[in-house]
C-alpha cells in the first residue's frame, strides 16, 4: 500500500466510536478535494448514527409514556366513584 487516509470523525454523542479509513494503492491520490469529500462522508455518517440513536430514544419515551398511560387509565376505572 503507498498511501492511506483516515478520518476519525464517526462520532455519537460526541464520543468517537469509529473512523472512516480508505486506501489505496496509488501515491498521491487523496489531494486537498478528496480529503474535504472524506471528510464530509464521515461526518455525514456520524450525523446518521446519531439520528438513528435519537429516533431509537424518542420511540422509546413513547412506548413508556404509553404504557404509563395504560397504568393511569386502569388505575383510574378501579376508583370508587360514588355517584
């Protein structure tokens, strides 16, 4: 291999979870534009993994507040309301 290029910009909240690593085996491939395009690939990647981990957290708030809601509409048929 003659040249390499990584970007560690895979990020989830903030923490580096990966990178993105591309080779080859051509000298003086990755110029200035390649390393821009690179690193927009990477961040673009990292900006998916965190939508993916928020969608996951905000399906998950709503299947607790629907349930907590299930809990209160049960509790609230067992009353004894006089009337």
């Amino acid at each position: 291999m003659q040249a390499g290029f990584g970007v560690g910009r895979s990020l989830r909240g903030g923490m580096a979870i990966g990178s993105l690593t591309v080779a080859s085996g051509e000298g003086d491939c990755f110029d200035r534009d390649m390393v821009l395009i690179l690193a927009e690939i990477a961040g673009q990647a990292s900006f998916a993994l965190d939508n993916l981990e928020r969608e996951r957290a905000r399906l998950e708030a709503a299947r607790q507040a629907q349930q907590s809601n299930e809990r209160f509409m049960v509790a609230l048929e067992t009353l004894p309301i006089s009337a």
